[in-house]
C-alpha cells in the first residue's frame, strides 16, 4: 500500500477512536444531567405541594370554629 494511504487510515482510525471517546463521555455527562433532572423535578413537586399547603387557610371562619365549652 501507499505510504500516503497507510498514513490517511491511521488518522481516520485515530479521529474515529477520539469520536468514540467524546461520545461515551458526552452520554456520561447526559446521565447525570439526567439525574440532577429527575432530583430537581422532585424537590420542586415537593415544594409546590409545601406551597400549596401553605394557601388552605390555617385559621378557621368564625363560624366553622366550635364555641369554647363554657357557652
């Protein structure tokens, strides 16, 4: 083979190899961000439901509320 073909397939074989090696770190990186994702979505479900906790009335009106036991 040619000196110049040899030397062309060694490069193609490197930048594939370099390829290959950007994506499975690229799919590492994908996983945790994936993670973090999942972990954000539950703490913000958390935090509506907290929030919305806090818009229900925590006094009751004055006429749900039971008279004291001297009336």
């Amino acid at each position: 083979m040619d000196s110049r073909l040899i030397e062309r397939v060694n490069e193609l074989e490197m930048l594939v190899a370099y390829q290959d090696d950007t994506l499975q770190a690229t799919q590492q990186t994908l996983q945790i961000q994936q993670r973090q994702i999942q972990q954000i979505e539950r703490q913000l479900n958390l935090l509506t439901d907290f929030l919305k906790s806090l818009k229900e009335p925590q006094i009751k009106a004055l006429n749900e509320e039971t008279p004291p036991p001297h009336y």
